[in-house]
C-alpha cells in the first residue's frame, strides 16, 4: 500500500520524536519515499542528522537554510506529498492545526497541501483531556484529517494515562489499512482466470493453445492494486503476479472449471480471460501412443464452457465479463457471446487488429455493455489495458 508513495512525516516538540525515527524506518522499508519536517522544538528531541539518514532525504526544519541558502518552498512540499503524517502532534501544533496558526515550515506544508493528513497526537494526560484539545480534535476532524488516537500507558512525565504516541508499527498498519479502504475495488471479491488449458492427449501430449496468460495476469495485479481481494485461476503459464493476490494453478478446462466453481459463489466480479480449449481427447491413454500406423485420429469432445455455466447461475448482483477472440465479423459474434453468456461485459479481442493478440505486451480491446454500447479503445500495454478493463467495471459498481 505505501510502495512508492510520497509521504511528508512532521515531527513537532515531544518526547515521544524518538519513535520517528522507527516510524521513517518502517515507511522507508515499505517503500515509500520519505521527507521529514522538524518543527524547531522537534530538533530538541531528535537530530535532523538521524532522520536525513534513515529517510535518506535532507530533513526541513525552516523555510531558509541559513548555511546552505537552499529556500524550501512549502507549496511544492505540500504538492508533492502523496500523504502527510504528523507524529508526533503536539498539543501546540494541533491547536495550530485547528486554527490555521502557520508560522513554522510543517504548519504551512499542511496549510499548501491537498493530500489526506494523519495526526497521531502525543502528550500528557491532562493536556489530551483538556477541553481545548478536545474542541481542536473535533475540529481538524471536521477539515477532513484523520486522528491515529495516542494510546494509554505510562508516560514521559510519570504519570498513567492516555496521551502516549501510537506505535510506529500501529501507526504504518493505520496508514496501509486507510490507504486500502479507500481503493475503488475495496471489499470486491474479484475471480480472473488466465493463461491456456492443457487437454492430455497422453502422459507426454496435449493439446494447447499461444496464450501467455498476460492479459488475465496484468488484469489480476490491476484489480489487487485497487483494493481487490483477488483470485487468479491460472493455466500453464510462466507470468507471475506482482501484486498479493490468492492464485489457484490448473492444466486442463475440467480442472479451471472445478476452480472457477468452487469460488464463483463467493466472488462479486469474474473475468474470464483464459483461453480455455474448446475440445479435448474424447479418451486419454495411459500410456505413451506409439507411431504404429501412418495416420492417426484423435476424437475430440467439447468442454464445458465454464463463462456459460457461470452465466447461468450468477446472481443479480454479480458481475460477469468475458472475452470473445474473433477473426470475423467480430462485433455481432462478441455481442452474441454477451447475450448468450447472460454477460455484463465481453471484451473484444480481434486478431485482425494489428498490436492484439496472444503472446504481445500490447492488446487492443472494444468493450460492449449489456446495452451493447460499444467503446473502441488503442493499442495499448496490457498493462494499460487491463486499467481500462478496471475502469469499464468500476462504472458497474459505483
Ligand atoms: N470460455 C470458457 N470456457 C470454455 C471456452 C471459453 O469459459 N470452454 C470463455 C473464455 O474464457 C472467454 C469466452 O469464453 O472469456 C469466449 O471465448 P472464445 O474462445 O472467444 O469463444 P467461445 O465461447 O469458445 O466460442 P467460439 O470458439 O465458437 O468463438
């Protein structure tokens, strides 16, 4: 969830800085990229020198560097910051927060910035119950800024109560956790089956297709970076996702079936994308078939058509999105394959298209609703494609 993100980390004057330093530490492991703000107390309790270090960003503790004369420009901090959190806050940055007071470098970054902001107080039990914080919490609440709430225990002035500093593992679990709340696919449920079946011919053959599986891979790691919680039923394939999802390895369409079964009912969104076979051997042979005569025939069945049989049995508030391979007349069989199929989605895939196809980085899709409305989209990376397949259901959902 942090990976890559910007994170401005303000620390103000309280004992409790010294957990900034693991908080940077752990940010920096998830790999956020990490500028720290000292407020001039804040620099009593901890060095710039330590945090410049574990952030491996020069630390700003005012808005001119005397020794340098390096300027550092508050709106550009704030613009840059995918997220800003102060910890610790203060009493007295909070109540500066509360009021817009921003006569140091941190008040005015989070005055410039447009990010979300996470406020983990820290201070004695008194001042933390004092109706003045109180009405300041209420308030930078109210502005839309969110409060890791401190912690009780004991605290720097020996005194028992609330007011101490969240731990910094608790304050990175926060964040991860708030951070994926609100990703667009948050709470969905998503199954994407990907890659080719394999129909045994015997122990050494089978029948196979050209797919690589990349598509339903880049698809899967999309919808598991907007918050998904996916599933990915993959045939043999080489791809490997990226992104934390539960992955389910299958050979043969009897077994991608069985699978895609036994999650559909709990699932909310399916994609189909594998490139399932059509046919298999109507018998497999346990043993290896020997080159006895000059020509050989294979009885070929059909397999079940897993996105049909998943048609029938979805439920209004399913979503189901399959994809039609064409060569032909390619938009009336796609639109037939979604009424058929009882889809909300096909993609159509046409190998007429150049940049479409098995095996390339690229795809080029047309997606038609169950209006059959149709919208044409470039050649893409899949990568890119995949995004645009997410932004097609997310118009399902919201
Ligand atoms: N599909 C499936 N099970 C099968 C065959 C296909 O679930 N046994 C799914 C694919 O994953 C894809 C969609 O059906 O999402 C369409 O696949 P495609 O091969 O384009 O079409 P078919 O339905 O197999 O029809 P045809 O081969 O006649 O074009």
């Amino acid at each position: 969830m942090l990976k890559n993100k910007n994170i401005i980390l303000g620390v103000c004057g309280s004992i409790a800085a010294y957990k900034s330093a693991i908080l940077v530490r752990l940010l920096v492991k998830a790999g956020a990229n990490v500028k720290v703000i000292l407020t001039p107390d804040g620099a009593n309790f901890i060095t710039p020198l330590t945090l410049a270090t574990l952030s491996k960003n020069p630390v700003y503790t005012q808005y001119f560097e005397e020794e340098t004369g390096v300027w550092s420009n508050h709106v550009e901090l704030g613009l840059w910051a995918d997220l800003i959190i102060i910890a610790p806050t203060s009493a007295n940055t909070l109540a500066k927060l509360a009021t817009g007071i921003c006569d140091n470098l941190l008040t005015a970054v989070y005055l410039s910035a447009k990010c979300p902001v996470y406020v983990a107080p820290a201070m004695d039990l008194d001042m933390w119950k004092h109706e003045t914080t109180r009405g300041n919490i209420s308030k930078i609440k109210s502005f839309g800024n969110t409060i890791i709430a401190p912690q009780s225990g004991e605290l720097a002035s020996g005194l028992y109560g609330e007011g101490r500093l969240a731990e910094p593992e608790e304050i990175v679990a926060f964040l991860e956790s708030s951070i994926k709340k609100g990703l667009p696919f948050y709470g969905q449920k998503v199954m994407v089956t990907a890659g080719p079946t394999y129909e045994a011919i015997d122990p050494v053959r089978f029948i196979g297709n050209h797919s690589s599986g990349k598509m339903g891979f880049a698809i899967a790691d999309e919808l598991s970076r907007l918050g998904a919680d996916v599933t990915l039923i993959a045939g043999p394939t080489a791809q490997k996702a990226t992104e934390p999802l539960k992955r389910i390895d299958v050979v043969s369409a009897k077994d991608m079936f069985e699978a895609c079964i036994s999650v559909f009912q709990e699932t909310d969104i399916t994609i189909m994308s594998a490139a399932v076979a059509d046919y298999k051997p109507k018998t497999v042979s346990t043993q290896k078939i020997k080159k006895n005569n000059s020509e050989f025939n294979l009885e070929l069945e059909k397999t079940t058509d897993i996105l049909a049989s998943l048609g029938m049995v979805k439920t209004q508030n399913q979503i189901l999105v399959g994809f039609a391979l064409e060569t032909n007349d390619e938009e009336n069989y796609a639109k037939a394959k979604l009424v058929k199929k009882n889809l909300d989605l096909v993609i159509l895939n046409s190998l007429n298209d150049k940049g479409a196809g098995f095996k390339s980085d690229t795809n080029k899709i047309t997606i038609f609703n169950k209006a059959l409305q149709k919208t044409a989209f470039d050649v893409k990376s899949k990568a890119d494609v995949a995004k645009d397949i997410c932004n097609e259901i997310l118009k399902l959902i919201k």
